[in-house]
C-alpha cells in the first residue's frame, strides 16, 4: 500500500531523468497530478509510438492546478549540459530512471549499457554535488542486480550483487558505484556535502498500459492482439515477479518522502515487488491476458538464443517494515488493468485518460 502525502509533492521541485520512457512517462504524470514542478531530462522517445507523446508530455505542460513540466532532452552521459539542467532545476527530489534497460539490447550494445547505467548514474551524483539546499535521491535500478542462483528463495538488498547479462552487470556495478559515491561524498567532511540523502530502489518485471519497447512481452502480446497474430513467445517457462508500473513507482514517491523527511536512515538498497502469488511463469501471464482478450501464441523458444534468467524473486520485507509499503494489486488486477487499457486504446479511447483512471482506481484500492 502506498499512501503519499499531496501536501508534500505540491510546488516541490522534481528532477526526473528518463522522464520521457515508459515508467518516466506514468511517473511524470503522477507527480504533475500531485501538483509538482517537474522538471525532465532524458533522450527523445524511441523511435516509432511512445507512451510520452501520447500523453502529450511532448508539449510544456502548464495548468494551474497540476503543477507544470519542463521538458529537457538530454544525455546522462553528457556530464555538462545535465549539470546546467540540474542548476536551472534547483531539485528537492530527483528520482533517476534513465537507463538502457532492454537485456537483449544489451547483448548488442554492450559498451553503451554500461556507460549508460554506471557512468550516467555517477554523472547525476556529480551534478547534484554543488546544491545548497536538502535533495532526496532516489537511484533506479532493477531487481536484476543479484547474482542470479536459479532458486526459489527471495533475493534480499543483502545479498551478493552480480549479473550475467550487460543490462544485470551495468545496473549491479551502477549499485556499487553509487554506494562508494555515497560513503565518499556525503557527510560533513572536507570532501563531502551535507545536503544530499541516496537510496536505490531494485525493482523489475514491470507491466502496464503504454509500454511500447521492443523484446518486452507484454508490448509484443499487445502488438500481436491488436493485429489478429500469433503472439511470439521466447521462454514460456520463464517465472517472473509481475507487478503493475504504479506499485514500484508508489514505492520510490514513498522513498523520496521518507529520505527527504528522515534523511540517512532510509540511505541504501530497497527491493520493490509484488506479493509472492504474482510470481508466475510467462506462459501464466499470457494466458491469463487472453482471459482478456482473446488471441492465440506460438512459442518461438530458442536454445541458441542469448541467457536470459529462468527465475526471479525478491524479499520485500525491508520496504515493508521501514517505510510501510506493500504491494496493493494482486496478479489479477495486474493482469486485468494492463490489458484493458490497451484493448480500450485499440478502440479508440484516450490514452491519458486510461492512466488517469487506472492512477485513481489505484489510489483508491
């Protein structure tokens, strides 16, 4: 359960970076109903649709009673032109989404992934170094960081980071490379600022209305519905913590809270994910997103094709106890609500107002 405080967020000066992906996207538009002034900085949208311009983020948004955006495209791994946006932004809160994310992009791009997901990220910590006033940052990175044993037991923030892929080994260096800029640079030292509190936040297996990204199942199953085909199917066996976009991005609103109002008490690694019962394998899911909208799927397993991870899990008992979230849909729920805001966008409806709606059905569970 997530329950946020809109006194808070209301004229507090946010810096998202990755503002314009799909979970930069819902985040955006979460912040700006609370009444924030967001501030982005990311790349343009992926080629072909994108979940930020059909929200029409693309625009400046200005309203008066949702605070208002202001749009930057830029990379994380141009340290000067992020260091002017971070100085024009003056943030409070900045919360780092962006990241070369895909796995099997990774396998292509090796060397831009990780200078992406490590160099970018202590980029940003370089940018903020010189703010004068209290910031809560929130660093992004997945539930892959852990070096994956194939069991069936939760990984918890404790545990040995690892990665076999690009993508998991980039984001679990990007976690050891924050955690040194932490204890080198935060504190009362001569070398140190006073004025920053970080934490990373781990989650993964992300569903929900607008995901538009290549080598992802959910955007594939979609695709495929909406066209009358076969929906392609890599790893039918494969299991994975399912969890709707809004519960890990409660989850970091709800650390920013915490980190901004307690400071280093809530510092280090929180693992966001869904209850155990949404551990389901992805045969499970697409039958389950048929229940919904009816279609068919072939699978395309290959043995030649690049490792992917065969089971994951996390604890989220430290989430829990410290900060008082939990996850509040159920797989079902999960399921139901992503399938049916791309089915009522199939038909015509507007995509913004699927969020929105899906964001108040969300507040209101």
């Amino acid at each position: 359960m997530v329950i946020l405080k809109p006194g808070f967020w209301r004229g507090r000066r946010v810096l998202i970076t990755g503002h314009t992906g799909f979970k930069g996207s819902w985040l955006t538009l979460w912040l700006l109903s609370l009444g924030a002034e967001v501030w982005g900085y990311a790349l343009a949208p992926e080629p072909g649709r994108a979940l930020f311009t059909d929200l029409g983020l693309d625009q400046a948004t200005q309203n008066a009673d949702w605070g208002q955006l202001r749009h930057h495209l830029g990379d994380v791994c141009d340290l000067e032109v992020l260091s002017q946006c971070v100085h024009q932004a003056q943030p409070e809160v900045v919360l780092h989404l962006a990241a070369q994310s895909l796995v099997r992009r990774s396998y292509r791009d090796p060397l831009g992934t990780w200078v992406t997901n490590v160099q970018g990220s202590l980029h940003l910590l370089e940018a903020l170094k010189p703010l004068q006033h209290s910031c809560a940052v929130v660093m992004v990175t997945t539930d892959k960081v852990y070096a994956n044993r194939e069991w069936d037991y939760g990984y918890r923030e404790e545990d040995r980071l690892g990665g076999h892929d690009p993508y998991s080994a980039s984001k679990a260096a990007a976690e050891l490379a924050i955690a040194s800029w932490r204890d080198s640079f935060c504190g009362s030292g001569v070398q140190q600022t006073p004025h920053l509190a970080i934490a990373t936040a781990r989650a993964g297996n992300v569903i929900g209305g607008g995901d538009w990204a290549e080598d992802r199942i959910i955007p594939d199953l979609m695709r495929s519905l909406a066209a009358g085909e076969a929906i392609p199917v890599r790893r039918p066996e494969a299991t994975r913590p399912w969890q709707h976009v809004l519960e890990p991005l409660g989850g970091y609103l709800l650390l920013a809270e915490k980190l901004a109002t307690g400071g280093e008490a809530y510092s280090g690694a929180f693992n966001f994910g869904p209850s155990l019962e949404a551990n389901r394998s992805v045969r499970e899911l697409v039958e389950a997103a048929l229940s919904h909208w009816p279609g068919s799927w072939s699978n395309l397993s290959d043995p030649t094709a690049p490792h992917e991870a065969g089971r994951l899990h996390r604890q989220i008992d430290k989430a829990h106890h410290l900060l008082g979230w939990r996850p509040r849909w159920h797989f079902a729920t999960t399921v139901e609500r992503t399938v049916g805001w791309y089915r009522a966008v199939a038909e015509g409806a507007s995509p913004r107002e699927c969020c929105l709606a899906d964001l108040s059905r969300y507040r209101e569970d």
